[in-house]
C-alpha cells in the first residue's frame, strides 16, 4: 500500500466491530514478532493533561540524547503527527510500509478467526512496530481511552507509568464514579515500574494507592506545597518545583505548570529507573516544549486561542486562563462539542465569561452535536448566541463583531482546531 491506500484502509476499518480485550491485540502482536518485548516505556493514562505531560518528557528524552518515540490520539493537525521520534512525525512511505505489514497480519486473523483488529489496534500496532524498526530507546505512550482494556495497555515493559489528572469523561465505557474510571486508568500500572500521579481527587487517589500496592509499584503524587509559580504569561511561565528552581516553559494555561511538575516526577522517577537526565537537559527540554491546541495563541489582533476543552474539569481550567490572562477584555467563543460529553456542564462553567458565543458542529464526526442543538443549550445561559453553517462561517460572523483588542477562544473539541485555526488565518489574511 501506498500512504493514501494506508488512509483509506483504516477508514475502512472504522465500520469494523471491537471484542472487548486484549486478545486480539496480543494476537496480532504476536504474528509480527512481539515487537514491543523490544521497547521500554512511560505509559500515560488520566483524563486531562495526557498530550502536555507527553510533551514535556520527549522533549527532556531527546535532548538527553534517548532515541524516544511518542504515540499519541487523537490527531490535531496531522495524522502523521501521532506516530514521532524525537518529535520528528513519521515519513509517509514509513507509515505505508509498516501499516501494510500490520495490515497483512490482521487480514489473516480475520480470514482464519472470522474477526480481527479494530482501528486503534492496528494503528497501535503500526506505533509499536515502528519504534521497535527505529531502535527507540524509550517510548512514551498515550492510551487511547481509558487504562486497562486499552490497546496500549499490551505492553509489559513499562519502567515509569503516569496518571494525569483524573476526572468524568468516557462514563459510559469506564464508569459512573470518579473510583471506577480511576481503577480503569490505574491499570497500566505495571510490576517493576515507578507510578508518579497528579494531585487527585480522595477517591480517585485511594483507588491509585491500591492499585500501587497490589502491582509491587512505588507511588509519588505530585507535592502541590513543592510548586511554586514565579509568574505566568501568554508567552512563558516560571516556576520552581522540587529540586528545580526557575523552570521556564512556553505553554500557556494555569494547568500547566501542574502538567510540569508531574512530567518532572517522571523524569525523577526515570532517574531512578537508570536514565542519565542532567538538570541541564531538563530546563532545555522543558523550555523547548511545543504542544498545540492547549490554550495556544495564534493570532494577536484579534486574540484567537485555541483550547482543546472537552469536559469540565478541563473547562474549569479553560476559565480560570481567561481570568487570569484577559482581565477587562471582551471575550467570544466558537465552541463545537460531541454529543456524548457534558457539554451542559462545559457550558455553565465557561458561557457566563462571553460576550458572544458562535456554535459549529464538529465536521466529519458522528459523535458530533449539530451547532443549532448547541446553541439551544447555551441560551439557557447566555443568550447572545447563534449558530452557524460552517466554522469558516462561524469564523466570519465572530470576527464581523469583534474590534482589535477583543479576544476569541476556540473550544470544546480537539477535532476541529486543525479546521479552525486555517478558518482564522483565511479570514485575517482577507482583512490584510
């Protein structure tokens, strides 16, 4: 297969049924050589702050000289962006030549077993085997949903697992309590690796603590009395936390110097796991971090932001920037959510701050709300709302009200920023 035969193959796999498991996921595994019993991991499970803290740590990883390949999901501007080394995306002949080996594999379970991989399988078989082809030293990798039943969750090579922020999202598949989708996360915890968490909630916590002590693992939470914000702009932050002083790092948004210091334990924890990671290397790492679509600027006059906001814990975070960074200013939102989150609860935390509020329906999505049942369910809090056909549109309409100084945040869907952003860019280019 070629790159585009690559696409459409996986396509094709989106109407494939799923056996709940990791089975079949073994299975294929196991008919490409286990190319994952070559690799040594950071497994990364929790419900905010997964892509940031990832982020963090390949940077430090590759500028301490470690081959680190990173897997991600969703996709925000490239496909081709989920599978990196060194946080260079993978070469589309690469992806084709591995997709079709993978593909295969998968092509012969089902022939013989009546049933085979779904997307996420292959595509994370496609990852494992080519960090395993690029000699990776370490990598860093970001379940898909969930912990335990995850396709990622395969590996058993995990020296350092990770556990962001937890919170409710994805009830329907992990659970209806904090302590449900938490025993679901904490399962990528893993005998011989070190777990390193964020600040959580008492139940989401306890729940982490067993499951520490039933693995054999040794825990750290992340010490909130340890982080110290020196200052925060749109452009940097500093901070100090533990044994470093003045940390900078270039992503806006008052939760990540937390997503920080929980990528610090990490590398604590990898310390300790063997890894050579001089300070030195930190404070580079950590200051060349570039993760889009979290509270990130892309325009100044208008400010545009955008913020990949799904849930409330997420939205209550999206509020406290706003406050924090745009004081006195007018704010408006473009706003696109799935049909399946809390969007009533992403609404009452964030829809009192606009002035305006522009709804879209995320494009090519079935989970997708459609803009005008969005915006029904905003009026019943702010009722200067409209829906619009398009984001480009919506893009029109927003910036047809909004004088230079005004500020527009784009939110409640990573799946639509990649469209936003070039909407934004368009329309400014047009006003040039």
């Amino acid at each position: 297969m070629n790159y585009p035969e690559s696409r459409e193959y996986l396509k094709e796999l989106l109407k494939v049924g799923s056996i709940y498991g990791l089975e079949t996921m073994g299975e294929l595994l196991k008919r490409l050589g286990d190319p994952q019993r070559n690799l040594r991991f950071v497994h990364i499970a929790g419900t905010n702050g997964k892509g940031s803290v990832l982020s963090y740590l390949t940077s430090v990883l590759s500028e301490a000289g470690y081959c680190t390949g990173s897997y991600t999901s969703p996709a925000l501007f490239s496909y081709r962006e989920r599978y990196r080394v060194n946080n260079v995306d993978i070469k589309k002949e690469e992806f084709a030549a591995c997709l079709t080996e993978v593909a295969e594999a998968a092509e012969h379970m089902r022939a013989e077993k009546g049933h085979g991989p779904t997307c996420f399988e292959v595509e994370t078989a496609v990852a494992l085997l080519y960090f395993s082809k690029k000699h990776c030293d370490l990598v860093v990798l970001e379940t898909g949903m969930g912990g335990s039943l995850d396709a990622t969750n395969i590996v058993d090579t995990t020296v350092v697992a990770v556990l962001t922020s937890i919170g409710m999202d994805h009830m329907e598949y992990l659970g209806s309590t904090l302590g449900e989708i938490a025993a679901q996360k904490a399962g990528i915890l893993k005998p011989g690796a070190i777990a390193v968490s964020a600040v959580q909630s008492p139940e989401a916590a306890a729940v982490i603590q067993a499951a520490a002590a039933d693995k054999g693992c040794s825990l750290r939470f992340v010490q909130e009395k340890a982080l110290k914000l020196r200052s925060s702009s749109l452009k940097e932050q500093h901070f100090d936390y533990g044994p470093w002083n003045d940390i900078t790092i270039h992503l806006a948004g008052t939760y990540q110097p937390n997503n920080a210091a929980l990528a610090l334990e990490a590398i604590l924890a990898l310390r300790r796991q063997g890894f050579q990671i001089s300070d030195e290397q930190v404070r580079s790492g950590m200051a060349h971090t570039e993760w889009k679509g979290r509270f990130t600027p892309i325009s100044e006059k208008p400010m545009v932001i955008l913020d990949g906001a799904h849930n409330e814990a997420a939205a209550i975070e999206l509020k406290k920037s706003i406050e924090l960074y745009f004081k006195g200013r007018r704010i408006f939102y473009m706003m696109g959510v799935f049909r399946d989150k809390e969007y009533e609860k992403i609404i009452s935390c964030t829809a009192p701050l606009a002035s305006y509020i522009v709804t879209v329906q995320t494009p090519k999505n079935p989970r997708a709300l459609p803009a005008a049942e969005l915006k029904q369910a905003v009026e019943r809090v702010n009722p200067s709302v409209e829906a619009a056909d398009s984001i480009a549109m919506g893009v029109q309409q927003l910036f047809r009200r909004m004088e230079p100084e005004d500020v527009l945040i784009v939110f409640g869907s990573l799946s639509f920023l990649e469209e936003a952003e070039k909407c934004v860019k368009a329309a400014m280019d047009g006003r040039a």
